[in-house]
C-alpha cells in the first residue's frame, strides 16, 4: 500500500532534498502534544538552627534552689523594669548574682542580669558581692560589662562621664605650678589645671602618686582636661554637714579664733566645724571691733545659739557662754521665776 506524500508535512523534493513545511501547517486535532518533563526538583536539606549555648552553671544553681526561692526570683524578674538607659563606657555599681566557670551573672537594676566575663576578675568574687564596672556594649538587649574599658569603649566612657558628671579615677603623673598631669583608664592622659586640683600646694611633688576621683571638665579633640574642684567643694560640704550634725543649740564647746572682721570673730570648733561670733555676741558690754575682746589664736568658750545645716551656718556666742559658766542660764533664770510664783495664789 502506498503512502500518499501529501499526508506528511515534510515532502522530499528532487535529489533527496527535504522539502520546508508549509507555513501553515495542518494539525491533527487528535494529537495531543506531550508536555516537556523536567526533572525532578531535588527538596532543600533542612538549615540546621544555631545551636544554643547552655549555662550549666545557671541551671546547677536554679536545681538547688528551693521552689519558693525560684518562684520569688521570677516574680521579681517579670516586676522588674527593663534597663535601656544604660550606653557604651557608662559607670555602672552591680551586685554579683551568680559566678560561673567563664561568666559572672551582674545586677544592674533591669530583668536580665548582665554579663562579665570571668577572666577579667583576678580576685576572689562571689555572689552577693559589689563590683564597679563600665557597660561594654548593649547589643540586642544583652548588656555586657567590663572592668576595664580600652579603645572606643574610653572615649565613650569619657563622655557618658562628663554629660553625667560622674567622676573617674586618675592618677597623678607629675605635678608643677601649672597644674597636674593625670593618668586615667587605659593609660589615657590628661590635664588638671591648677585652679582646678582643690589644693593650694598645686606644685608640691608629694601629691605625684595619688589616686584621686576627677570629673572630665572638657574633651578637646584627643586632649582630656579634668578638674577636682568640684569633688573638693562637695567633700567639704559634706564634711560640714557633719560636723554639724554632731552639735546641739545650746551646747558649750572649747574653740579658737581662726580670724577677725568688723561683724564679729570667726572661731573652729575641736570637731572642725567653724562659726561666726557675731559683735553682738561677744560680750556682755558694747563692742565696736572684734579686737576688743579677742585676737587670734585665743582659745574661748563658746555656746551654740543656732545651726543651719542647709546654708552650713554656725552661730556662736562667747557672752552666752560666759552666762552659763557664771551660773545665769535660762535654766536658772527660769528657776528663779518659778520659786516667785509659788506663794502667789490665784483667786477665782
């Protein structure tokens, strides 16, 4: 049976050639083309998820927690505020939760302890303890410290410090009438003018050596320039306040004539404190100068008329105390009112 060329879409032409398919082909309608396959797709091996450090030495201590203790921790940990004010270089006072084999578990006042890395302790530490350290980074919430901050970590602390106006330690390397050379964290150097140190022997080479708290007064540049006036004045304030507190209105104490003015005469105190004698209270007579009743360096009596903590004013009378040695307190006068009126009847 022959097969009528027709019927294909290819015809052979003359000399073996194939002839081009028609432009517009005829398609069977009963044949249905075969999709293209393509391999199969091969499934994605599964991303392992990062693995999980695990604090042995955490979950050691929480097993040997009584129940009532554990369920005491976590409430204060969901009470407990989260700390997102603490920066890079900030001065922190933490309180040792727990120490680890490699970190040491801080509390600095938020839920999640923060972290210290144990190396950097070289003394015995345990939990309970107080430490002083400086935040390290504050990266996703974890708050790391370090006891000794070094590279970018300074300056930051340097400048959380002097926007705060916390003082940092320093050590003096050298003193001269200009002022002092200080050493501070991570061996930075720095300059403490001399009408800054708080002291009036600003050159004296003694002072070369001491550890002293400073405050960063200014950061210029690479240049730190840091000053003690402040810590002076506020150490001297508080100490003030308490040699104030330990005096009572009334009292009679021994003190010196440290210098005299045209309103009266300024004495010291065995404990320290000074005050001021006011003219008026110097002596049972009129006096225009101080001068006329005492010089300095005298030793008196003095009785404490009144105490003003917040102004850190002491005053003092000499006359009043001479009243009271010479038996004419308030105490007496007093008596004496009383012994009149007891035969005085009252008529009603």
């Amino acid at each position: 049976m022959s097969r009528d060329p027709s019927a294909s879409p290819i015809r052979r032409q003359k000399g073996g050639r194939r002839a081009a398919p028609p432009e517009n082909p005829v398609v069977d309608a009963t044949e249905v083309p075969r999709a293209i396959s393509s391999p199969a797709a091969t499934p994605a091996a599964p991303v392992a998820a990062p693995r999980e450090v695990t604090d042995f030495d955490g979950l050691r201590a929480i097993g040997e927690m009584d129940p009532a203790e554990v369920r005491a921790v976590m409430d204060a940990f969901t009470r407990a505020p989260a700390r997102s004010d603490l920066r890079a270089g900030q001065r922190v006072r933490a309180r040792v939760s727990s120490v680890g084999s490699m970190v040491i578990f801080c509390d600095v006042g938020g839920k999640a302890d923060a972290t210290l890395d144990r190396i950097e302790v070289t003394a015995s530490i345990n939990a309970g303890d107080t430490i002083d350290a400086f935040v390290h980074s504050t990266d996703g919430g974890e708050i790391r410290l370090t006891l000794k901050p070094s590279g970018s970590a300074v300056r930051e602390m340097l400048e959380e410090a002097m926007n705060a106006k916390i003082a940092v330690d320093g050590k003096v390397a050298a003193a001269s009438e200009a002022g002092w050379d200080v050493t501070l964290a991570d061996g930075v150097r720095a300059f403490c003018p001399a009408s800054h140190c708080g002291v009036p022997d600003v050159g004296d080479a003694a002072h070369v050596g001491r550890s002293l708290p400073f405050l960063v007064h200014d950061l210029r540049g690479r240049d730190v320039v840091v000053s003690r006036k402040q810590i002076v004045e506020a150490e001297s304030r508080a100490a003030d306040s308490a040699r104030l507190g330990e005096l009572r209105e009334g009292s009679v104490h021994d003190a010196t004539v440290v210098s005299l003015r045209e309103f009266g005469a300024f004495v010291k105190l065995a404990n320290g404190a000074e005050g001021l004698v006011h003219l008026s209270n110097l002596a049972d007579r009129r006096v225009k100068h101080p001068s006329e009743v005492v010089k300095e360096g005298d030793a008196v009596r003095v009785r404490v008329l009144a105490i003003d903590t917040a102004r850190r004013r002491l005053d003092l009378g000499i006359k009043q105390a001479v009243e009271i040695s010479a038996g004419r307190n308030d105490s007496a006068g007093f008596n004496q009112f009383a012994a009149l009126l007891k035969d005085v009847r009252v008529r009603r």
